[in-house]
C-alpha cells in the first residue's frame, strides 16, 4: 500500500519547518558566539540563556513618538 499524505505533510509546510530550524540553528550559533540577539518579540538571547528552558528576558522597546505637523489651516 502507498503512502496516504496528511494535509499537513505538503512540501510547503516541510520547507517552511526546514526554514525555522536554520533560523533556530543560525541564532544559537550567534548566541554560542557572544553576540546578543533580540527578536521581533523583543526576547534578549544571549550565551547565558541560550539552553535555558525558561523564557528569555523580554524588553520593551518604547519609541518617542513623532512630533506633529502642523499645516498653515490648523492655526
């Protein structure tokens, strides 16, 4: 009997999970190697907490905001 595929076995879904273990893999190097890494969820992956199965420290990363232009019909 052949093999019947899931619907989450497609090529795509297993070049994607190929995808994220590279990413996975290249920070942990990045880590390994004294660099500081912060994701877009804004967790701090260093060399000290990098095989840690807690959560990494989280930072809050607060942008001042713009100044507001003020066109000649607002006065």
């Amino acid at each position: 009997m052949g093999h019947i595929p899931h619907a989450f076995e497609s090529q795509i879904f297993d070049d994607y999970r190929k995808g994220v273990k590279k990413v996975h893999e290249s920070i942990k190097l990045l880590a390994e190697q004294g660099y500081t890494v912060i994701d877009l969820e804004g967790q701090v992956i260093t060399k000290f907490n990098i095989n840690k199965e807690r959560p990494y420290p989280n930072i809050n990363y607060k942008r001042t905001p713009k100044q507001l232009e003020y066109s000649e019909s607002d006065k």
